[in-house]
C-alpha cells in the first residue's frame, strides 16, 4: 500500500526521503515522489515505477531541508508520472502526499473546477492540495489551513502537507491511515510505517485517528480533532535496521521463515511458569474472576492472521474447553454481528494496520465488546483500539508471504488457551504438557529447516502443476488453508485447500494426475481416516505430497516433521509448506517478496 515519509531538519531531506521510502518498498507501490523546500519554492520530482528510477531522475543538486515522499499504490487513477504524489496546487504552493481514499472526491473536484481550479491528475488527492491552497489564503497557519481542508474531505487519509511560504514546517493528519512520528536530535520525521524510521530512531509518536501534528526541527505538537493540543508519550521501538535487510538470504521471505526458531522463542519467552504451568500475559489486562466468566470466544483477522485464528479456534476449544470459532474480519464487520457480553473477541494482525480488521474491532467496541489484540507492531492502530492483548515479538515481517508472524500467532494462541485452560478446567499435568511442547518448538523447527533441499527438490517437481489441492482434518485444516494461501500468494499456482472428509463431497471429481494433493496427515486421531483419504486419492490416479510424522507408501512423497504434543504439532506442520510455497515461487520465477496485485498490509476498504 501507499507509503509516506516526511523530514524536517537541519540536513539535506532528499536522501532521507529516498531512503525512507525504500525501506516502505516491501508494502507494494507503483510510483514514487518528493517534493522538498528551498528558497520558498517547491522542489518536486515524480515517476512511475521504482524508488530507484526516481533516484535517477533526481538532479545533484535538488537542496531542501523540510520534504515529502510518497510510494502510491494506484486507486485514483493509471500508475502514471502525473498521478504519482506529492500533487501541487496551482500556484506550486501546497505539496501533499495522501495514504487513504477520499470517498467525496468527485464533488470536491467538480465544486473547484466549477471555481476555475485547473486538475493536472485523476487523482483525488488532488483536490486536497487546492483546498489547502484556498484555506492558507485565509489563514497565517498551515495547521489551521490543513484543518479547514479536511473539514470538507469524506474518507480516510494520512497525509504529509508542506508549504512553500513555510520552510521548516511539516504538517501530518491521520484518520484511518496511520502516521508516525519520529523525534529525532534537532529533526522530526514522520512516515506511515516505522519501517521508514528505523534508521534515525527509535523514539516515536503515533498519531490517533482525528489527530494532526505540526513538525519542526525542534520538536512537535499534536492536536485532537476539536484542534486542542493533545499530550503524547514517545514509544521506543526496538526493531532494527538489520530486519529490513535480507541479512545475506536471496529473500526476506527466506529469511523470515529461516527465523522461526528464534521468533516463536521471542513470543514464548517470559510467559511460561514451570512451577503451575500456567502462561504469564501480563498485557491481557483480566484478572481471574474475568478470565473465567467468558463462555465463548471469537477471533477475527485477514489471510494468513485469519487461518492462524482457526488454529487458535481449536487451541482454546481443546485446551480450555471455551467454545470458540475464528472468521475473516472482512466478512465479521459488515454483518451487523451480535455481540455478546460473555464472549471473549480475539482480533489478530501482524502490522495492527489491517484496515478491515480495525474496522471489526471499532465497531465490536462501539457495542460494548471485550477485545484482546494479537498483533506484532507495537503501538499500532489495532493494539492501541484493543483492551489488551498480546505482542508477538516476532521483529518486523517485511515479505509480502505472512510467514514468522502466522507461527508465532499460533503459538500465542497457545499461551492465550492455556491461560484460559489453566484459570478453568486444565489439569496441571496437561499445563506441563503444553508448556514442555511449546518449549520444545524452536529445536524442532530448526530440524525442519535442515530439510529444505529435500522439500525444494520437491517445489520444483510439483511448481509445474496448473493446481494443487491442499488437504487436512480438524487440527490439519487450517494448516491446509494456509499452505494453500501461501502457494497461491507467491507462487501464482491455484491452490485449493478442503477438509479432508468433505473432498468426498465433491471436489473429488479434481482429483486425477493433473492436480496433485498435498495432504496434511499428523500422527493424531485422525490418521487412520486421513491414511484412507490417500487411498481414494490414489484409486483416482491422483499424486500425492504427504506432509506428517511417518512416511506412508500411500503417498507418492513425503515430507516428515518431528512430533510434537497434538494440539501444537500444526505450527510445525505449516513450516515445510512455507518452504515448498517459497520453493516454487523461486522456480517459477516468481518476485517472491511483493506479488503481484499484494500489499503487506491493506490499510484501505
Ligand atoms: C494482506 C496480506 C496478507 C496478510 C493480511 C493480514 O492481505 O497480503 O499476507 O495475511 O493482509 O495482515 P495483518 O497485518 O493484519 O496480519
């Protein structure tokens, strides 16, 4: 998704935006743009394409220390020089860059066409530079122009806005597009993700919704929606320069699952008590009495968030005995959901950004609902919404492909359903059984790891297929549907993923040599009735890629993985599929990292 960065200082701000706006790469862009002030003028330079052309095209000497960038993902208009941000208004006064849509953007551009503003782009970020423009004639603050501008706008936005009148000053809004701040010694900037941050801080400021800031080199003011200045507590971030490098991997889809041992490490450490077995989560904000009295429990999230919900679903339904189910936020927060005092919601995202997601966990709070957050980015806009939650810890995941982050959510959910277990029915012997399986993840997916030459020798073999079916019961299912998600997200091949006892019930009329089955066949109750699905499959003269604890001669190949406790051994089981899914994208030359048509994180409708 679009991307901004702003800087406002003592240096140079054209390499720094640059900079900036690489490291936001990762979220999926078409265009690239800065505009910088010097001398009161307006500095711009804009292309379609990569951050690198825009380098290119940028002259030596382009001096200016308060600028603008911006990555845009189109909406409004063909990826094109002329859509690309920062858009100008007419008098070259008023650079903005716009993360968001504005819903009332055709109104807005008839209303000041009708008023003889000439529009360069199809954008509707346009409309927003002419109205700032008109508002500063009538005001001495840019704050206060950007204020009245907005005032007419329906819709989300982030938005960076400079003046040429006014070098040194930088002025951010959010309202359902994030902005952080980033206090620097003698320079603040401010960008959409902290990824842009990272390597000039770690002190930051996230903005709420309705909120606006104005940034000068020495330091910031935040104000709330009805323009009082609002109080902020900077938050240090710990994540680093070095996640956003490949760290000497080809990808950071590699990179990221080759992590695993040491993330779910991250997420497990500190939280588990040896003496009753019990998980510590201090950020749950429930005392016991509380923790009890839920009598079902929902989980909300987007993609992979979404299945590793499924596989938390069944981790608190077995180990706490809460009823408990998982949907997709999208679907969730259009369906007018009944909310329930005594159910427990569970909203689950990497980045905290997910607009869909936010927009779940807004309206089961307008409803009065009890909202926990299983989110990786500190601070974030759906962190900041919950009542209290849980931090993965598992550093910033820059592959487009959730990998760490999807692990390390299912092993919250572990902790999550042996607090909920231990506080209720759980024996202590089954606490240690839990906390002893998931203290011995990292090892074993480390000896999954040392598989990857077999499993990419299977990638290849198998890249070729026009589809796959990915199949898996009860605990097996979910890790079928992101294996399946995570083939088709970067490899491009279809993927199908179906109980296994339901592939009976119709798409067994797929099943023949051209769609081969990856089957998810655990060592658990179920392996018996698994092993005569791979029966069917063979009758049918279907091939198939076993992946589970025991090789079987009903299955064509296999990938086996070490045993862990049943209800843990899906996050173990998920990793091979990664692998495979990264294996064949490479194959099939594929731009692993950023597919085509994905954003990391879909902070729009
Ligand atoms: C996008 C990404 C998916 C991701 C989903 C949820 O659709 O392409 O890979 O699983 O968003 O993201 P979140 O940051 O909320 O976990």
């Amino acid at each position: 998704m679009c991307g901004i960065v702003a800087y406002v200082g003592p240096k140079d701000a054209a390499p720094i935006l640059l900079e900036g706006l690489q490291r936001l790469e990762y979220r999926g862009y078409d265009s690239a743009g800065v505009a910088v002030v010097a001398s009161k003028a307006l500095k711009t330079r804009k292309v379609k394409g990569r951050v690198a052309d825009l380098a290119a095209v940028m002259p030596a000497r382009f001096k200016g220390t308060t600028g603008i960038g911006h990555t845009r993902w189109a909406t409004h208009g063909v990826p094109s020089d002329v859509n690309a941000h920062p858009h100008l208004s007419s008098d070259e006064r008023i650079a903005v860059v716009h993360n968001g849509i504005i819903e009332n953007a055709d109104a807005l551009r008839q209303r000041l066409e009708g008023e003889g503003v000439k529009f360069l782009s199809e954008t509707d970020t346009e409309v927003l530079a002419h109205l700032v423009s008109r508002a500063v004639e009538e005001t001495d603050s840019l704050e206060d122009a950007v204020r009245r501008a907005l005032k007419s706008v329906v819709g989300t936005y982030g938005i960076a806005v400079v003046d040429a009148q006014r070098p040194g000053e930088v002025v951010v809004a959010r309202l359902g597009s994030p902005i952080v701040l980033g206090i620097g010694e003698k320079e603040m900037f401010a960008a959409s993700d902290v990824a842009a941050l990272v390597r000039y801080t770690r002190q930051v400021v996230h903005l709420e919704d309705g909120e606006l800031a104005v940034l000068k080199a020495d330091g910031f003011h935040t104000f709330g929606g009805d323009a009082r200045e609002t109080a902020k507590e900077p938050l240090t971030v710990d994540w680093e320069t070095a996640n956003y490098d490949t760290g000497g991997y080809e990808h950071y889809l590699l990179k990221e699952i080759s992590e695993q041992p040491d993330t779910i490490a991250r997420t497990l450490r500190g939280r588990l008590d040896d003496r009753f077995h019990v998980a510590h989560l201090g950020g749950l904000n429930m005392d016991a009495r509380e923790t009890r009295s839920f009598k079902r429990v929902k989980i909300i999230g987007c993609g992979s968030a979404y299945y590793s919900g499924q596989i938390g679903a069944q981790l608190i339904e077995e180990l706490a005995r809460i009823p408990a189910d998982a949907e997709p936020a999208s679907e969730f927060r259009y369906r007018s959901p009944v909310v329930e005092a005594d159910t427990l919601y569970v909203a689950i995202s990497q980045s905290g950004e997910t607009y869909d997601t936010l927009a779940a966990v807004q309206e089961l709070k307008r409803k009065g609902g009890r909202v926990l957050g299983i989110v990786n980015t500190v601070g974030s806009a759906i962190a900041r919404e919950c009542d209290g939650g849980v931090y993965l810890h598992a550093g910033p995941e820059v592959s487009v492909a959730s990998t760490k982050a999807f692990t390390s959510t299912a092993a919250a959910f572990a902790l999550l359903a042996l607090h909920l277990g231990r506080v209720r029915d759980l024996s202590p012997a089954d606490g240690r059984r839990i906390c002893e399986g998931l203290r011995a993840l990292p090892d074993q997916i480390k000896e999954i790891l040392t598989q990857e030459e077999h499993i990419r020798s299977l990638a290849h073999k198998y890249a070729a297929s026009p589809g796959m079916m990915f199949i898996g019961r009860v605990r097996g299912y979910p890790v079928a549907r992101e294996g399946a998600q995570k083939l088709k997200e970067v490899s491009y091949v279809h993927a199908e993923a179906y109980p296994a006892s339901e592939l009976k019930h119709g798409p067994l009329a797929l099943i023949g040599p051209e769609m081969p089955t990856v089957a998810i066949v655990p060592d658990d109750e179920m392996l018996d009735k698994n092993l005569t699905t791979l029966g069917e499959i063979r009758a049918r003269s279907g091939r198939i890629l076993m992946v589970g604890h025991r090789e079987t001669d009903q299955a064509d190949d296999c990938i086996v993985v070490p045993k862990n406790q049943n209800e843990l051994d899906p996050i173990l089981l998920s990793i091979p599929l990664q692998l495979f899914a990264y294996h064949a994208a490479v194959a099939l030359g594929r731009d692993v990292d950023k597919p085509r048509n994905l954003a990391k994180s879909v902070t729009v409708e």
